[in-house]
C-alpha cells in the first residue's frame, strides 16, 4: 500500500474508527497486567515521565491531599478545605483570621501548611497590625531591607504600577541571601490589577523525586553561593555607589545554601535555590570544596529552575482583594506572573523567621534513588 496516498474523509474516518479499536484491545492487554497503583515508569509510554514526582510525592502523603487527622480537625472546627493541586496548596475556608484566631485554628493553618505547602484564604480583611499579629503568631518576624515598608517596618509593601512594573516573574523562594533565610511569607492582596497578577507556587519536594537519578545523585551535596547584589542594583539601576557599599557594610552577603534541603519539620528533601541570588557560577562540592566547572554549574541551576516551571508542580493562585496566601519558602519556590502592566498591583506581605538549611539525606529517599 502506497503511505502516502490521500484518503478521502469517510475513507479515512472508517480507517481512525477501525484503529482505534485495534489500539484499545491491545492496550488494555498491556494496563490489565499493571498491578494496583504500582508505577512502572518503563511501561508507562503515554506519560511524561517529568510528572512522576507528583505520583511519588501524593504517594508519600498516602495518596490523599491531607492526612485523615488533619481532615478531622477541620470538620471539627468547620473548616473547608479547597485543594488546588494534588500535592500542593488548600484554600482555607470558614476561618477568621481578624483579631487573633484561637490557638487550636493557629495549629491547624501551621499543620495545614506543613502539609499542603502553601495554604490561602478569602475575605480577610486584616489591617496591618492584625496582619503582624497573625505572622507573630508562627513565629519571629524579619523585617526586610530592600522594600518600601508599610507603617509598621516590619511590613512589606509589593506594589507595582505604571512606573514601577512587577519583577518578580522568576521562581524564587524567599531571602536565600539571608544566612537563616524565612521560614515562610504571608501575603495580603490590598489592590488587584483588572485582569492578571497571579502568583504561582511549585512543589519542591515533589520537584526533586521527580528529577533523573543521576542528576539527585550529583546534587546530593553540592552547595552554592548567594547574594542580594544583582536584586539591590537591577530595579533601580543608578544608585549612589556610597548607599550600595553602606548597605554591604551592614548587610552580609555571600552565604552559602546546600541545593538540597532537609525540611526541618517533615524531614522531607526538597530543591532549595533562588535563582536570582545563587550565583549561577559558584556551585561546589561542600565535602571536599571543590568548585565545579562553570559550564557544569549553570547547567544544572537551569535543570533545577526549569524543573519549578513544569505544569505538574505548580499550583496558581488567583487574588481577589483580602485574599492572604501563606507560603512554606522550605518547601515550595514562587512565582508572580508579571502580565497587569501597565495596571497596579498591591500586596502586603510579613516573613516568619527560619533557621539555617542543611542536608541530611534520609535513608528512606536513599532508596528512591
Ligand atoms: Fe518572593
């Protein structure tokens, strides 16, 4: 039969109708061998294999998105939660967080985040000392250097517009220049643009199971330099040299952050970099302390950012004004779309002070590899 010769409509439609049932008998000779939820990635011919982290990852959380405990808790106290992706980020509905929740709700959000990463809520309406007290309540607060504070220095005010267009459309986790970068950011939407302004989160734990074996391998203790240098200059290109070497006299920079990091309450690894403040060039091994090469080095700070920015590991938040979202920054990078110029966008946000990142491979990751 001659390939390339062309069908005409009802010839070929008669041809897809009589492969199609031939493909399905075939196939689900091949699925009816799969045995429960077992993942055989070799096998698996029609799924892209960059999505397995999710399975891994919803696997480890017993294929649920919340563990049954934490489920109980909420209907007991009439929360509802609202899942936005498998492994990765719940609305939390029924909860006010005016005036100082109880101390039970304030374990739940904290239980809820360590379990879903990045936790949201609708219509609450804090004012800036309700917004501190909340953030006071998981911890220590960071004030920022770098930002146009509120009222309150402890406050962050994120507001672009016309003259001064969003930047952070990279994906980030927060402050890594910081030698105990935060724990976690709380953000308050104030003024949303009319159409766009959303932020994205990625799931780092599911990132890194879901990263080629001889990539985890080489990344399991290699670390990097970080530094707010490029961020301090690049909005605002023109600074006094003066104010610069200032704020570098008062301000360290140049700590070093493993890429993979132990989460310190779920003992889970995730990828852990900042793709604006590593210096992309300065990865090293942290046993023997030797550098890699530079073409190496950028390499794999690009496998690692592109990994973020796979569909499968993000999650994307829509703000209405009053909407809060609490991030886990040791668990999960982020992302503002910056698609509103020339219209104004204005967030609030609070940091949750964080300890020190190390790496300490469990056994049970061990294996997976
Ligand atoms: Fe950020």
């Amino acid at each position: 039969m001659d390939a390339s010769r062309s069908l005409e409509k009802k010839e070929y439609n008669e041809a897809a109708v009589r492969t199609a049932a031939s493909l399905e008998s075939a196939r689900s000779e091949i699925f009816q061998s799969f045995k429960g939820r077992e993942i055989k990635p070799d096998r698996l011919f029609r799924f892209d294999r960059t999505g397995l982290g999710v399975a891994r990852e919803y696997e480890r959380m017993g294929n649920r998105p919340v563990s049954q405990a934490l489920q109980e808790r909420a209907d007991r106290l009439g929360f509802t939660l609202e899942h936005i992706g498998l492994t990765i980020g719940s609305v939390v509905h029924g909860i006010d967080l005016r005036g100082g929740p109880d101390e039970e709700s304030i374990r739940f959000v904290r239980d809820t985040l360590l379990e879903r990463k990045v936790v949201f809520f609708r219509e609450q309406p804090l004012e800036e000392d309700e917004l501190l007290a909340f953030g006071r309540c998981f911890g220590e607060l960071d004030a920022f250097p770098f930002g146009q504070t509120g009222e309150d220095p402890f406050i962050l005010e994120i507001r672009h517009d016309e003259r001064y267009p969003g930047y952070e459309n990279g994906w980030h986790t927060d402050v890594t220049w910081m030698e105990c970068p935060s724990l976690g950011s709380i953000a308050q939407c104030i003024e949303i643009p009319p159409i766009g302004g959303d932020t994205l989160f990625s799931d780092s734990h599911a990132c890194y199971l879901g990263l080629p074996v001889d990539l985890r391998d080489r990344l399991q203790h290699l670390h990097g330099i970080n530094d707010y240098r490029n961020f301090l200059v690049a909005p605002a290109p023109g600074l006094p040299t003066e104010l610069i070497e200032r704020i570098k006299a008062e301000i360290p920079f140049g700590v070093h952050h493993p890429l993979l990091r132990t989460h310190p309450e779920t003992g889970k690894t995730a990828l852990y970099l900042h793709g604006g403040f590593l210096r992309h060039d300065s990865l090293y091994d942290e046993r023997t302390g030797e550098a890699l090469e530079k073409s190496e080095a950028e390499e794999i700070v690009r496998r690692l950012l592109q990994q973020h920015q796979r569909p499968e590991y993000v999650c994307r938040f829509r703000w209405e004004p009053g909407s809060i979202a609490f991030w886990d920054n040791r668990a999960v990078q982020h992302y503002a779309a910056s698609d509103y110029y020339p219209h104004r966008r204005i967030l609030r946000r609070v940091t949750v002070s964080g300890d020190r990142p190390y790496y300490d491979p469990p056994p049970q990751e061990q294996a997976l590899l």
